[in-house]
C-alpha cells in the first residue's frame, strides 16, 4: 500500500495530474460525487474543511484539508484559485 502524504493547499498548484480516473467502479464515482457536493454545502455554508485524498500523475497519494468551495463538471475548485481534477480524487471525508 502506498503513503498518503500530507499537504498544504498551496502546494497543489506545483502537482501534475493525469487525465486517467482513478476510480474503477461507478458505485465508488457516485459516491465521491455525493461526498464532493456535501463538502461543498459544509464549505459554503458552515466554512468547515474536509479531507481530500487524491493521485498525481506520478502516482504519488497526497491529502489536503481544505474547504471546498464548487464542484463543477471536471474540477473542485478550492481557496486560493486552486483546483483539483474529480477524476484524480479517491476519497472525501
């Protein structure tokens, strides 16, 4: 298994992502597409953060705690004009 490592949103801007998905099955996509609209509603309403594990294009996993500000069709978009590719995303929590 490989190590998570933990980051700083900032530091997203500096990580190349591939345009492979990362989940293989659709239970698992629409489960991360609940989850991404949830923490959506807690960040814009309440200001509260969630974890945010994703894959690189290295293959490397990184998690961000962070507030999700919108979820659009391709990306979420974070503070500080950052994005992140849905289909990079593991998991939220």
């Amino acid at each position: 298994m490989k190590t998570v490592e933990i980051i700083e949103k900032e530091q997203i801007k500096n990580l190349k992502f591939c345009r492979k998905e990362v989940l293989t099955d659709e239970q698992s996509k629409k489960r991360r597409g609940f989850d991404l609209m949830r923490a959506q509603a807690l960040g814009n309403l309440l200001k509260n953060k969630v974890n945010i594990t994703f894959r690189t294009e290295d293959e490397k996993l990184y998690q961000v705690n962070t507030t999700v500000w919108a979820v659009g069709t391709d990306f979420v978009s974070l503070k500080s004009d950052t994005h992140i590719p849905i289909n990079a995303i593991l998991e939220v929590d």
